[in-house]
C-alpha cells in the first residue's frame, strides 16, 4: 500500500510538471464557459450572418442547448483531450524505460498500473467537476428555466463512460509498443465501438451509449432504469479491462 | 447594430473564455520559444499550431508536440 500512495503521488506531481493537469483543469474550465454561451449566441451569431431579404427563424434558446453544447463538447472533443493526456502515462514511461529502476527495486508491476489508473480517474473526477459548476454558474445566469430531469444521473453516465475510457487507455498501453501505442490503440477501439453504436439492437450493450444519452435524459425521453444494463455492463468492462492489462504487464518484457 | 449591442451584453460572460484561450496560448507559446528540442515538427510549425487553432493548439503542443527533457 505504502508504494501505491508513493507511486500516486509520483504521478500527481509528473502531471503537474508536464503541464497536463494544468491544461485539463483550464480545458475544463473553457468547456463550461463555452457550452451555454455558445448556445445562448448562436441565434444572434446566425441572424448578424443573414442575408438580405432571408429571415431565418431560431427558436429561443433553452437550457437543454446549453446540456447539448456541454455533453457534445466533453463526448468529442473531451474524449480527445483525455487520449492526449492520459495516453502516454504508461506507453511513455515505457519506452523511456524509466520504470525499470522502480520494478526492479520491488515495486509490484499492478501497483503501478493501478496507481496509474486512479490518479487518472481522480484527476478526471476534479477537472469533470470543474466544468460542471462552470457550467452550472453559466447556465443559471444566462437562461431563465433551469430544470432539467436525472442531471446527477446523466452526469454520471459520462463520467463512467471516460473512466472506461481510461481503463482502456491502460490496456492498449500494456499491448502496444511504442510511446504512442496506448493513445492510437485505444483511439481505433473507439472509433470500433462508434461503428458498432450505429447498429440500434447493440445499443444496450455499447459504453458508447452512456456518453450519447445524456441530454435524452434530462429531458426525461430516456429512463434511468432503461441504462442500468448498459451501466453494469461498462464496469464490468472497466474491471475487465484493468485485470487484463494487470495479467499482461506482469508477462511484459521490459 | 442590433445585434452587436445584444452580443456585448454578454461581455462580461466572454471575457473570462477569452482570457483563458490567451493564457492557454501564450503559455505554450513561452514553453516553445524557450525550448529548442520538440518530440517532432520544428518551431515555425508549433507557432503556427499553437497561434491558428485555438485552444486545441496549446493542448496538441503540451501533450505530443513538448520534448520529454
């Protein structure tokens, strides 16, 4: 236990001065800024680019825009920047070789893959945070109705969904050679599961749903009880994919 | 005109996006221009990166364009 808080702290600070927590932290600060204004401006940037004599009509713009803008950021664009962050942790250190002196010294090889993976999840869990109260602040200050049905739920839906993400970054980066191995590996296992979401009968069984649902949720189309398959289903993923990657590093040659 | 007035009621709302999209740039830029080794690419291309894409830029730059030393 003594080397697993050490190890945690050790990635804590290699965050912190690669500058990747920095750059979560402000990202995540931008997307909850950015989601309810961009949707509260788009009518008025829409009708300033109107032409003569076209009359474009936009309904007024309510809070489930600003929940779409805010989801679609964080499913897209966010997904993105958790590959760029947390996508090198482990392939990097790899093939820099500056696990070696730890391993050798008698730290347990799932120590570091599992410390690895909840600093991850900790660091996502602050920067998710963040954006959401941003975003909240914006939101309630920009738009008149607020009310929205299962936020907590819908919350929680992507933030499960990244937390497999990263457990799958951690499994492509015990697979794959290279410093950048994990990152394309577990980006072609996504762009794989956003194939498969087009089929709807492999809807209920594709993690992918948990980070398309959201507003469906909120505005009250989808149930909560309609996804408990799908959430069980993404962490016994997350298990089995942290398992995997702890019974192939243990073999890894290094 | 019109539009313009409503689009600066909401100044105060976009201040705090722009400032951060700048701070996010100008740090990447420093580290760049301070830094001669980058993982690849040469330095015309990240100031260019950095400076035209918005926030992805610092982020693109930090993440696979900074030399591990």
């Amino acid at each position: 236990m003594r080397g697993f808080y050490a190890f945690i702290k050790k990635e804590f600070l290699e965050q912190i001065r690669t500058f990747r927590l920095w750059i979560l932290l402000a990202v995540a600060v931008l997307f909850g800024m950015m989601s309810p204004l961009m949707a509260k401006l788009m009518p008025e940037i829409l009708s300033s680019m109107n032409m003569e004599g076209m009359v474009i009509q936009i309904p007024e713009p309510t809070v489930y825009d600003a929940y779409t803008q805010f989801f679609k950021n964080f499913t897209q664009m966010g997904t993105l920047v958790i590959l760029l962050i947390f996508g090198g942790t482990l392939s990097g250190e790899l093939s820099k070789g500056t696990l070696i002196n730890l391993l050798a010294k008698g730290l347990p090889r799932r120590t570091v893959l599992l410390s690895k993976y909840v600093a991850a999840v900790i660091i996502w869990t602050v920067a998710y945070a963040l954006a959401f109260v941003t975003n909240y602040g914006y939101t309630v200050y920009l738009f008149p109705e607020t009310d929205v049905k299962n936020l907590f739920f819908s919350l929680f839906c992507l933030w499960i969904f990244v937390c497999f993400v990263i457990s799958l970054i951690m499994l492509s980066s015990t697979i794959a050679p290279g410093s950048f191995g994990g990152l394309i590996l577990s980006a072609g296992a996504l762009v794989v599961m956003l194939m498969v979401s087009i089929i709807p009968k492999a809807e209920k069984f594709n993690p992918i749903t948990l980070a398309s649902v959201n507003v469906a949720l909120l505005e009250g189309t989808k149930s909560v009880s309609g996804l408990t398959l799908t959430v069980s289903i993404t962490i016994l993923l997350i298990l089995g994919s942290l398992i995997a990657s702890i019974l192939i590093f243990e073999k890894k040659k290094l | 005109m019109e539009n313009m007035d409503s689009l600066m009621q909401y100044l105060p709302f976009l201040i705090p996006l722009v400032i951060l999209q700048l701070a996010l740039m100008l740090a990447a830029l420093v580290h760049l221009l301070k830094h001669n080794k980058y993982r690849f690419g040469n330095r015309v291309l990240w100031v260019i990166v950095v400076a035209v894409f918005g926030f992805v830029g610092p982020i693109l730059y930090f993440t696979v364009g900074r030399s591990e030393e």
